[in-house]
C-alpha cells in the first residue's frame, strides 16, 4: 500500500502501476508506456514522492529523482490515464509543461501570453484583443477560415487604429484572393505586388507619380476601355491593338532615331528617321498613294509642289510658280535649260521669247576620220580644235542609242560647227549609232573641200523611218574658201 496522501478517482479512471528495481544511485527512470504529465505518482519503497522536489516528471517519458537510490530500491510509478482533478496544475509553480492539447470551453486570462503562433488553430470565429495602456499585443490567426480583430495595440508593427476604423501593417502577403467590400482607398508606401495580376472592374487604375512596370502583358477587357497615361510610359515589348480599336494621341508620338513606324501585314509601309533624314519607304505590292482634293507640299515657310484635284499641278522655285500643267498642255513661267533630247509635238513662243541651247564644246582634239558627236551632251556641237583629216565621217550617238532615243518618225537635228585651217579637211559622211547611213547632201554631192580658216558648219536633219533605218539630209556650210 502507498504511503502518502490518498487520490480520488472518477467512476471512469483507467490506470497502471509499473514497478522498477533500481541500481546504485540510478537517478533517471523510463516507465513503459509513458505517462500523462501531472496524471503519475511515484513512490520510492512504498513512499510517496512530491513532484518537483523529490523528482520531476514534465516530457511524457522521463522521471528524474533528485537523489539517486540504493541499490534494489523499489521505485513505483502510479500513472493515470484519464485524470480529472481539477486542481491538477499547481498555480504555485513559476514553470509548467503541457504535453499535449489542453481544451478550454471558457475563458482563458493571463497577464502575459507569449509564443510564435506557429501552432495555434481552430480560430473559427476570431478573436478579440484590448489593448490596456497602449502595451504591445499580437494577434495571429493560423489555418482559420474567418476571423476577426476588433481591437488591436497601437505600439506595433501592426494595430488597429479604433478612432479612425484603419488597420495598419508595413506589408501584407497574401497568397490567395484577398476580397475587400466597401473599400474606398488603399494607400501604399511601398510596392503593391500580385502575383496573379491587379483588376479593377470600376473606376480603372490610377497612377499619378512614379513608373509603372508590367513586367507581363496588360489587358483591358470588359467595361474598362480606355488607358489613360498624364506621364512617361517605357515599353520594353510589343504593344499590341486590336483590329477593332483606335489609338488616339492628345499630342504627339515620339520615337527614338531608327525607331519604325511599320504598317500591313508584312511591315509593308515604314516611317523613320535615321539621325539624319526623314524616310516614307513603301516596301510592298501595290502603289504608295497620297490623296487629297488638294496636296501641297511645303519646305521651310514656302511652297514646293502643289496638286490639285481635276486642276493644276504646280511646280515652285524659290515659292515662285514656275511650271503649271493646263487642260492642253503645260505652262512654264521663265525659260527652258534643256540638256538632253527633248522632244515637243507644238511648240509656242511668245513674241519677243528667246530659244536658246548651250552647245556642247567638251573636245579635246579635233574630229578626226571617227569623231562622235554624243547628242545626250546637246545638238550643237562645237569643236575648237581644227579639223584634221580628207573625207572624215562623223558618228552620231546618245547614251542610251539613237534608235531608243527616237521613235519612228520622230526627228532631230544635228549642227557641228568646227575650226578649220586648210581646205582639204572636210566631213563628207556620218554613221549613226556607229551604222552606215545614207546621206542626201543639199545641193545633190557630198562635199569634197573645206574651208581655209575660221569655221565650217555641218548641220544633218535625221527622221526615223523604220527600225535602225534613218532619211538624213546633210549640209555643209562655210565661212571661207
């Protein structure tokens, strides 16, 4: 039989005794099974031990004596499966240990609750905090599927501001969908992150300082049609714009040197600058089409080209017309240079005009037996160096060919004026495109002498009658014997 102070059991205790023989000072026991803490009574031969002065008993399986025993000692462990004193905890120890869940149906008061929430649960319903003297208090809600703080310290990291209904926290992660009714504003310090995105169904989002990163693509959909910018926006990707949408600039666009504007499919019509001019590039099938009742085009303050519309086109030197086409025809204002072959089926000259070509005199040696005369330079020729040589034969070309040049029955004339010294040096013949030709001289023979000094002039009227095939009618004029 135990000596010491005797236990009350309920209708329904379930217990055991286990019994070890100790060793020569053994201290440390291990009972089979465990135990319930502060549900074990330890006896040593037959006397009852106090807990926490003879032994201690606080982890479920150790029992630790304070002194060590004789050897044989009989150490008793009575242990209670299903204890219910209510006065099992000892309000008089500074320390104890719960091993296990402690249930509690009323109200639990303590001066200070401690711990890292880590293992609290079942927060159904929330909880509710006054703070008393503004002391520093936590509340943590783990795994709880509602719950509320009415009340919270304002010395923290996170409190409850009652006079103002504001809840403040210097960052709140939420890993799932956080729902806010009946929220006016959310201000933030810092970066608001979503990982999943930011939608606004109302009122749109508004930035009004700073810069804002999609690192991701941004969408509008639904009700919110518009985005509206007031500041510098950075875009690292694509901007893509529905088929359906417009984009509209309250100002201007602005693209860096090189930056495209491409439009089609294919980028088929492109607009750039590279640093140092300006490019309209249509790289596509089809026409490049500028349209209008009226097209003008300007250079700095004045006018270059003006087209319009079942009317004049209007050609501009200086903001000064100089060329206006009319129903028969075209209107040149100031005279006409012309280089090349220029080809005219009626020509009108108002009385007191000048018609005048520049003649060519590019030679450096005189017309030889071979000598061309390259009517791409002008149709007056002039040699200053004296023609050398009996019986020479001229070539008549152009750049491109006399037969391109001329279509059939289209005519030109052609002068060469040369300096002469000797009368046996003359030109009797031509060839045109370097091909033999017929020549029919004025007055029926091709000459046979030249003049003695100053200059002679050939002068040789051409008509394409058919493929390569030219009627020439040459003439030889002197200004000596």
């Amino acid at each position: 039989m135990a000596i010491g102070n005797p236990i009350t059991l309920t209708d329904n205790v379930a217990s055991k005794s286990i019994t070890i023989v100790a060793t020569a000072g053994q201290t440390a026991f291990t009972p089979s099974g465990g135990y319930i803490i502060n549900q074990i009574a330890v006896y040593r031969n037959g006397v009852r031990l106090v807990d926490g002065r003879d032994y201690t008993a606080r982890d479920g399986s150790l029992v630790t004596l304070a002194s060590g025993c004789t050897a044989d000692d009989v150490v008793e462990f009575q242990i209670f499966d299903d204890f219910r004193v209510a006065d099992a905890i000892n309000q008089n120890d500074s320390d104890q240990t719960i091993d296990g869940n402690l249930n509690i149906v009323g109200i639990v008061s303590a001066t200070t609750l401690t711990g890292d929430g880590t293992n609290i649960t079942g927060l159904s319903t929330g909880v509710s905090i006054n703070a008393a003297g503004g002391a520093l208090q936590r509340v943590v809600l783990v795994n709880a599927t509602s719950g509320v703080a009415n009340t919270m310290a304002n010395t923290g990291d996170l409190y409850y501001n009652n006079t103002t209904s504001t809840l403040y926290a210097p960052n709140v992660n939420v890993s799932g969908t956080m729902t806010q009714e009946d929220v006016q504003n959310v201000d933030s310090t810092g970066i608001v992150t979503g990982g999943l995105g930011l939608r606004a169904t109302k009122g749109g989002v508004e930035v009004t300082a700073g810069v804002s990163t999609f690192g991701a693509n941004l969408v509008l959909v639904g009700g919110v049609n518009q985005l509206n910018v007031s500041g510098v926006s950075t875009l690292s990707g694509n901007v893509t714009v529905g088929s359906g949408a417009t984009v509209g600039f309250a100002k201007s666009l602005s693209l860096a040197d090189g930056a495209f504007i491409n439009f089609g499919n294919a980028d088929d019509m492109q607009i750039y600058h590279d640093g140092s001019n300006s490019y309209i590039v249509d790289r596509g099938t089809g026409e490049l089409k500028i349209t209008g009742s009226i097209v003008t085009i300007e250079g700095t303050g004045e006018t270059l080209a003006k087209f319009t519309d079942d009317g004049a086109a209007e050609l501009y030197y200086n903001n000064t017309k100089r060329l206006e086409t009319i129903s028969t025809g075209m209107t040149v204002t100031g005279g006409v240079n012309a280089s090349g072959l220029s080809t005219f089926q009626g020509v009108s000259f108002t009385p007191g005009s000048i018609m005048k070509e520049t003649a060519y005199s590019g030679f450096s040696t005189g017309w030889q037996a071979n000598g061309d005369l390259n009517i791409s330079n002008g149709n007056v020729q002039y040699n200053p160096h004296y023609l050398d040589g009996t019986a020479n034969t001229l070539n008549i070309v152009s750049s491109v060919g006399i037969n391109t040049d001329l279509k059939i029955a289209e005519s030109i004339t052609v002068t060469g004026i040369t300096s002469v010294r000797e009368t046996v040096a003359y030109v009797n013949d031509i060839t045109i495109d370097h091909a033999a030709v017929d020549v029919y001289w004025t007055g029926g023979d091709a000459p046979d002498a030249g003049g003695g000094s100053n200059y002679d002039t050939y002068t040789f009227n051409i008509i394409k009658i058919a493929n390569a095939s030219y009627a020439v009618i040459g003439n030889q004029t002197l200004t000596s014997s």
